[in-house]
C-alpha cells in the first residue's frame, strides 16, 4: 500500500500505517528496515512479508530518516523520533508511546 507516496508492506489495516499487530489511534507509523530498505508497520509484519532476518540501524545512521508519520507522510530521521516526544513534529499527531519499548528490535540500543 503507498502511505503519502512511500511504500509500506504489512498486514496493513488503514491508510495511517496501522496493522493487524497495532492498530490504537496513536499506531500511525512505519519504519524503514535497513536490510531491505522498506517501510513497515511492525517487526511482526516484516516477518511475515520478508524473506530474511531484520536487521537493526547503527547508531551512526540515527541521521537516516526512517520513520514515516501515517497521519501527514512527514519523514522523520531516527533522532528526530527520539527526540519527538511521541508527537509528530510536522503536524502534532500522537505517536504510540508504548514503541519504546521495542526499539531494541529496530535500533541500536
């Protein structure tokens, strides 16, 4: 499915990055996977979809922008998304805050 002109794979549930895995209000985005370069909800629907192991983003690629906001397509690097205090800073919609806790499953922690 194409979310504001970028590709996200998944057991996608709305045009706002939700899945069957997440779908709060507050679940409105995609990560882009550095092994395949591809947006997707959740590291269960990279499982479900991919042919191979994730892979997580090094510290050194934090400026990468690899968080999609679901709500206005607004791209965000990895430290702008830490750094967001769950809120998209483009147009201020909520992210989930409860993603923290697997940041081990996308990032370098």
């Amino acid at each position: 499915m194409y979310i504001h002109s970028q590709k996200v794979e998944g057991l996608l549930v709305d045009a706002q990055t939700r899945c069957r895995h997440y779908s709060s209000d507050k679940d409105v985005i995609a990560i882009k996977f550095p092994c395949c370069d591809t947006y997707f909800p959740c590291f269960m629907c990279h499982h479900s979809y991919a042919d191979h192991a994730p892979t997580v983003w090094k510290r050194e690629q934090f400026h990468t922008k690899a968080i999609l906001c679901g709500v206005c397509g607004f791209e965000l690097t990895i430290r702008q998304y830490f750094d967001c205090d769950s809120k998209c800073p483009k147009c201020q919609s909520g992210f989930n805050p409860g993603c923290q806790n697997h940041y081990h499953l996308y990032f370098e922690t």
